[in-house]
C-alpha cells in the first residue's frame, strides 16, 4: 500500500475515534481534546449562535491561546472588548481576566490551547458527552453550572463574578 494512502487511512480513523469518545458539550460549547505529545492541551471547538462563554475568569499558571477557524468569537479580556474572526487568534497569558462568547447568528469553529497542560481535566469533568441526548442543554443545566463552580479552582480556573 502506498504511504500516502496508508498515512490517510490511519489519519482519518484516528479522528473519528477521538471525536466519537471524547467529544464533549461543555457550558453550551461542543468541545473535542486530542492528545498531544507536548507539554500542552489541546481542543477543537464549535460553538452555536447566540452562545455565551464561561464565567469571567483567569488562570494563575495557564497561557492560553484561541485561534478561530470559521465565523467569530466575541472575547472580553481585561476589561476590553475584542471581536475575533476566522483566521485571527488571541492569546490570554496568565493571571488575565477573559471569557468569550458568539454573538453571532452562524456556528464559529476554533482551536483553544493552555500550556503547561492540565486544563483538559476541567472539560474531563465538567462535560456532557456529545452523543447524549441533549446533551447541549445538559451542558448549562444548574446542577452543571453549580458543579462548574465547585470545580474551576482545581484546575486553576479563577472565577470572577
């Protein structure tokens, strides 16, 4: 078999098994981590119209980096607003105050990173798998809300309210 169809082949398995097991709704945003061999987490995202994002927060020893692939994202960072459309990142350094949403009518896809790696745990947590029924829904339920909050600081997410 010819490499590039080899190659092909696993590449496209590969992303269908992650995105099966491990996509998951988290507070309205569908979220799939994929493995990394670096000290980094890493996330393709989609997030539906008219979705606003986490709670205002910051985190003491994450960077954090979003880069929008389709539609545009909303970010508040520090007090500033900032629109961010496809093709335009942002990057959040520690201990800077920042949540995101789309205000948009259209679907906007994005790529998120923290580094050093250990936020994935959060969407690990916190997340409604993606082939529950209503599972967005389930994702900003109270009881998720509630736990959301319980947990961010394990996983030095600093909420700000």
């Amino acid at each position: 078999m010819e490499i590039s169809k080899l190659y092909n082949s696993f590449v496209r398995q590969k992303s269908h098994d992650m995105i099966n097991d491990k996509t998951k709704w988290v507070l309205g945003h569908k979220v799939t981590p994929y493995d990394t061999l670096g000290d980094y987490d890493l996330m393709m995202a989609e997030t539906p119209p008219q979705v606003q994002g986490p709670p205002p927060h910051f985190h003491n020893n994450f960077k954090e980096s979003f880069l929008i692939i389709e539609g545009e994202m909303e970010f508040f960072i520090n007090g500033e607003v900032k629109n961010v459309r496809a093709g335009e990142s942002v990057d959040i350094p520690p201990k800077t105050l920042h949540t995101f949403g789309n205000k948009s009518n259209s679907t906007c896809k994005w790529v998120n990173i923290h580094s050093p790696k250990g936020f994935r745990g959060f969407f690990d947590k916190t997340g409604i798998p993606a082939q529950n029924e209503n599972a967005q829904q389930e994702s900003i339920a109270p009881k998720i809300i509630k736990k959301v909050f319980e947990l961010a600081a394990d996983f030095d997410m600093i909420i700000k309210v």
